[in-house]
C-alpha cells in the first residue's frame, strides 16, 4: 500500500481523540538573554568548552519567542487541536526560585491567550529539563530542596495560568534527565555516577506527587499528568541471564517513576540497587508523598531495547544489543530501530497498571535525513514511520487500551538536545540561517488526515 494511502482514518480513533503536536521550551524558544531570563543548565552546559562534538546550542534555536504567532497559525494549518509545550523555568524565575519575571509570565499569558483564540487547546509540560543554573550550583535535582524549589516553581504557575490551561504534565521523561544528566554526563549538567542518579531519580519521584497535587489544588478541574520514556525490552536470547538483565533494565527503564506514583514504591526486586534509595536518601513518608492519582500518563516511545548480559556493565549487569548488531532493517537518523509494534506493546504494558486511568502519547516521531530540495521537503520515510506507530495505536484503542490522544514529535525542526541541530525531527523544516519554515510531506499528510 502507497504510504499516503494508510487503511485508517481520523474518525476511527473517535471524536474525543487528541491529536497534536509536541514541542519544548529550551528546543524551539531562543531569546536567551532576552526580557529577564535567566540561565539553565542547558544554557551553561551548551556553552561549556568541555562538552559535545557540534558546539551548538539554544541561544536562538527556532526564534519561537517571537515567532510564536506564525508558528501556532502553522500548527493550525496542520489540523491539529492541541499544542504541547513547556515553560521556561528561568524565565518565569530567572534565580530558580523567590522573586517572578513578569515579562516572562507575560509570553506565556501571550502564547496561551493566542493559541486560544485559534482554538487550539494548550497542554503545558511544567518541567522539560531546564532547570535554571542558580539552582544546579546548589545541587540541583541531587539536593532534596529542589523539592521546595519546584513546588514554588508550579504553585507560581498555575496560579498564573491554571484558569485558563486545563491540561497539564508535571515531568517530561524524569528517567532521561536523571539519567543522561546525573549518572552518564551526555546531558546538562554533565554529572556522572550513580551517587548522584539515585537522590536526583528519588528527588524527581517526589516532585511528580507534590506537582500533581498543587495543580490539583491551584486547578480543581485540571486534567493533570506526566510524561514517561518507555521501551519494550526483549532478552537478546532465552537464556537465563538475558531474561534476567531484560526484567533489570524494563525495571529501570518503564517501572522507576509510574510504580512510587502508584503507591506501589520503587521495583527493587529485579534491580536490587535501587535499594539504596530507601536506604541513603528517603525520609519516612516520601513513598506517601511520590503517590498522586494522575488523569492520565503520557507515554514517549521511539525504539524497543534488546539486551543482554553484561558482568563489564556496573550497576545493572546489561547491555543493550545494538540495532546493527541485530541486523535490524530501518533505523532513523538517530540509529533507532524502526519498531511500530513496540508502541502497542508499551500501551498495553502500561495500561496493565490498575490505576492508570487513561494513556496519551505526549511524543513519538523520527528523525531523517530531510534535504530542502526547490522548495519542498519529501520526507517519505517519516510518513510511513507516522502511520505504521498511529496504525498500532488504533490497534490498541479498537482492543480497548484507554488511549485518548496523540502528540507527534515535533511540529518543527529544533535544538536535539546533545546532538545539536543534526537531527530533524519536525513536521515542519527550519531553514536555521533563515529561519525560513517548509511544510514537509509528512506535515501535510497530517493536514489532509486530520482535515478530511
């Protein structure tokens, strides 16, 4: 079958289903000196001679700041309903906490207020891993006040915006800042070792409950989640080993922030270490604090592991089988494997959890390739990624999984965290010299799907 002919359509997800298009403050925004805004840690860790093979970073990024309007009447074009974004944390509180940055409080009322009156709904993301820099020179997500710190940062928030935002996420993939920023070093702020992962995982387990509960109580009505990595793992052989390394790494990988949320603690049974938690860095109560009944999780997903057993491998005894080394047929710019099914494995994983109320995919995409070529992007390698994922979402919604809505990642080209500017994820291309947009094929097809 044509890839531009897929054998669902729009309705068959049903007339409440969600579809959009996900972004993030730090990625898209730029202005990074501009109207009171202070430093992250991705501004100070982008500039740190130190770090990554490109040297670039977000100071400009995709101008979103100003242009925002254009960029929101774009989506629109698209046929999407709802936006996902995040705010700036130093923007709002350029120290991290005490005193407020009225002026960036001011684009945030600016941005929510158009996109209402195009009528598009705003689903904001509290925390997409800016944390601002003042507060990373204390510590950080290591130091137990970023508890203090955060419940602050969102109290301000949603007093500011929750009467006219209903929809809201608390994290964005606590498990890849945790990780890729506090244990391997390959994210802001660059700390490594698992001294410093294990309190910034239990720090994060508890600001997802806390968060939840101030927007609850600032927003009575709100829709309130967060935002979760997930990969199905699959033992690279049926020997014991393998099958006890895939249980370790889907453990630390799909259980570490859902199952305190649930009030199920952390899943210590297959990856013991986790233990030193409880043991190093909890205070009575804190799995009683990480607990919240959430609206719904948002599941990201982009690729299965495949993993074996790994004695060199410290702390988790593992190993992932690489896409190549698997003889896997498509993978993405970013050496992904191309796994449709693997999203309807995480639903249906997650939506065993008897607490979990309903399922949206916050983000899922791809990057390729993409070359501007007399004015047109032709992306067919992302279009028939898009509709072999959104095929095994309906799979999972037509078998009864709670799915309710769908984010593709992302409405545009942007800064790909500690792969720069390389990777192209958008459904929209940026010219970054220019800043000139081109809809891609991919972008249109979501145009004709989701306007017919």
């Amino acid at each position: 079958m044509h890839p531009s002919s897929p054998s669902f359509s729009r309705q068959d997800f049903g007339a409440d289903f969600v579809w959009g298009a996900a972004t993030a403050a730090y990625q898209i925004e730029g202005a990074h000196q501009t109207d009171g805004r202070g430093p992250s840690i991705w501004d100070t860790f982008t500039h740190d001679k130190r770090w990554g093979r490109l040297r670039d970073h977000g100071d400009v990024a995709c101008e979103f700041y100003h242009r925002y309007e254009t960029d929101l009447a774009l989506l629109k074009s698209l046929g999407f309903k709802a936006f996902r974004f995040s705010l700036s944390w130093s923007r709002i509180m350029p120290d991290g906490t005490g005193r407020v940055n009225e002026r960036g409080l001011a684009f945030y009322n600016r941005l929510i207020d158009t996109c209402l009156a195009m009528g598009i709904e705003p689903w904001v993301t509290l925390y997409h891993w800016d944390l601002p820099h003042a507060l990373e020179a204390k510590g950080g997500w290591t130091n137990r006040a970023v508890i203090r710190w955060f419940s602050e940062f969102v109290d301000c928030c949603t007093k500011a915006f929750g009467h006219k935002v209903k929809n809201w996420m608390v994290l964005n993939e606590p498990l890849v800042f945790t990780a890729g920023g506090y244990f391997a070093g390959i994210h802001a702020p660059g700390r490594r070792g698992l001294w410093n992962f294990l309190p910034a995982v239990h720090h994060a387990v508890i600001c997802q409950g806390e968060g939840g509960r101030i927007i609850r109580r600032n927003v009575p009505h709100a829709r309130i989640g967060t935002t979760l990595f997930c990969a199905p793992v699959e033992p690279h052989t049926q020997q014991v080993r393998d099958v006890r390394a895939a249980a370790r790494i889907d453990a630390l990988g799909n259980r570490l922030f859902i199952e305190p949320s649930l009030g199920l603690g952390y899943p210590v049974r297959e990856a013991p270490l986790l233990k030193q938690i409880m043991t190093k860095y909890a205070n009575l109560g804190d799995l009683q604090r990480a607990t919240f009944d959430f609206d719904f999780i948002g599941l990201q997903n982009y690729f299965r592991l495949v993993v074996r057993h790994d004695w060199l491998t410290p702390y988790f005894w593992a190993r992932e089988v690489k896409p190549h080394r698997r003889q896997v047929t498509e993978t993405t710019d970013m050496a992904w494997e191309v796994y449709p099914k693997g999203i309807y494995q995480v639903i249906r994983q997650f939506s065993a959890y008897e607490k979990v109320n309903e399922i949206i995919i916050t983000e899922n995409g791809a990057a390729f390739p993409d070359r501007l070529e007399n004015g047109v992007v032709n992306d067919p390698q992302r279009l028939a990624f898009y509709q072999a994922y959104l095929r095994e979402v309906l799979r999972a919604k037509q078998e009864g999984f709670k799915v309710g809505g769908y984010f593709a990642w992302s409405l545009m080209d942007n800064f790909e965290w500690a792969e720069g500017y390389r990777p192209r994820f958008g459904l929209v291309y940026v010219d970054y010299p220019t800043q000139q947009r081109i809809v891609k094929q991919s972008g249109h097809w979501f145009r004709d799907f989701l306007t017919r």
